[in-house]
C-alpha cells in the first residue's frame, strides 16, 4: 500500500493517476471531506481526512504502508514544520521509504517557499529513511487557470513578463515518474530534477497556441499590482501574495530554467512538449 500525503491538490491526483494505471494500491490522506469521492474516482482505494500537522493524523495513515509520498500544499508559512513532522512520523511508523516532491533549484534562496523545501530536502537527507528526492519545474498545467480566455479572447495573460526563460514540465509526466519511482527498484538516495524539454518565453508560448488553436493569441504581461489585488479579493493571505509575487519577479528577471535529460531518462522516451500538451487540452 502506497500513501499520498497532499493527495487532494492537482499534483496529489496526477500521481494517484499514474499509480492507478499500473494497479498500485492506494492510500491517499485528504484535508477536506469533498476531497473524498473525487479521490476514489481517480483510483484511490483508501482516502482518509487528516491534517498533515496532526501527528496522530498521520501516524493513523502510514499504518501498514511501504512507501509515502509527500508534497505539502502551496506557500506555507511553516512549511519546513510541517516536512519535518512528516519525516518524524515515518521515522516513528517504521515507514520503510519516503519520497519527497520538492522543486526544481531549491537553493534559490531569493524565494522564500524554494528555501522551506531545501530544509525538507536536508531533514530528509539526515533521517536515516529509505528517500528520493523529485524537483519539477512549474507545470505547463498552470496555464489553465486562465484557459478560457485564451480560447475565447485570444489572450495569454502572463505574472512573469514576456521574455522569461521556462522550462515548462508536463505534470502528468511528473505523476508518471513519481509512480515509477513508487513502484519500482533503483531510486534509493536519487534527487531527480524534472524539466520540461523546451526552453519557452511567454511570446513563444503564445504563438504555439495560436498555431495549435487555430486563432490568434497574444501574451500580455500582468502588472503585479493587478495580480496582487485580485490575489487578495479571492483570498489568498498575505504570507502567500507576497510569496507568490516574490516569485513571480524572480521568474521575471532570471527565468526558471532546467534540463531534461533526467526527466527523458526516467520516463524512457521523450517528455511531452508544450505544443503536445496544448493539442491534448484543446481535445477536452
């Protein structure tokens, strides 16, 4: 039995995905009740509600478990807390393996969530557990949160300028590696890095789509005061805006870019590029 920590964001299901496909058993530890069904409908045999700041949580989920998967949710202030509790509770469970999705180039020190993960990675490190280490780069998936306006106005709105080097990764390609690496032997004391296999700049994302779509689309770059005042009015607390704009600029002013020969490898044949993903997500 396999357990997914984090399972009910859009990473947690891709890898509960990936697993289902190969028949792996799954566990899946859920914050919120309607988290439940949908996550027995990706293929999660077993879905628990707990918070991954409860130890007795979590010492209830990695019962009887031979692998965990952990990914804490997006901009925690106590992220590095919360990693090292996950950590302790494996330790105290006798979980034999742990693996941890972190992020790309973590010793980015200018992006204070990058930092919190690198703390994670070197807890983990020390624990004396069975680990491997996932680092993807930003989802090609993010683009979807402004979808409709792509398809219906023509416009690819983008936080970070028009010039930003980005090697955007494909997230089902990150949930078919965090499957194989659960599943199969060879991955003890890995850190893999996951690029994307293209270098990208919103002006060059933009005329994919447009070629793939079939209509003109154009990238516009958002000021970061617009984004953050809608950040604010959906909710997000100040902690995440001022995390989120930090990295933001940073992608700005030095892209995020890596290499995807590690991604190429473990996948065993090429990784999917943007003009792929793009035709898969206009299919519907």
């Amino acid at each position: 039995m396999l357990l997914i920590l984090g399972a009910g964001g859009k990473t947690g299901q891709a890898v509960i995905r990936a697993l289902a496909t190969r028949g792996a058993p799954v566990r899946a530890l859920a914050h919120h009740e309607t988290q439940v069904a949908p996550l027995r409908a990706l293929g999660a045999g077993e879905v628990v509600v707990g918070d991954l700041r409860d130890p007795s949580a979590l010492a209830a989920a990695m019962a009887g478990i031979e692998a965990v998967y952990y990914i804490c949710p997006a901009v925690q202030p106590d992220e590095a807390e919360i990693g090292r509790g996950v950590i302790a509770a494996a330790q105290a469970t006798g979980v034999p393996r742990l693996v941890l999705h972190s992020v790309m180039h973590p010793q980015i020190s200018a992006l204070p969530h990058h930092a919190h993960k690198l703390q994670v990675e070197d807890a983990l490190i020390q624990s004396g557990l069975s680990f491997t280490i996932l680092q993807p780069s930003s989802y090609m998936q993010n683009i979807l949160e402004g979808w409709e306006r792509i398809a219906t106005q023509g416009v690819y709105a983008s936080l970070y300028g028009l010039d930003a080097r980005m090697t955007l990764v494909d997230l089902d390609d990150v949930g078919d590696v965090a499957a194989r690496v659960l599943t199969e032997a060879g991955h003890e004391a890995a850190t893999y890095e996951l690029s994307g296999p293209e270098v990208l700049t919103a002006a060059t994302m933009a005329a994919t789509l447009s070629a793939r779509l079939g209509r003109p689309v154009t990238a516009v770059a958002v000021p970061s005061e617009q984004w953050e005042a809608r950040a604010r009015a959906g909710g997000l607390d100040d902690y995440a805006v001022a995390t989120l704009a930090t990295m933001f600029r940073y992608y700005a002013h030095h892209g995020f870019a890596g290499n995807p020969r590690v991604l190429e490898l473990l996948l065993g044949r090429e990784p999917t590029n943007f003009a792929a993903f793009v035709a898969r997500t206009a299919k519907g």
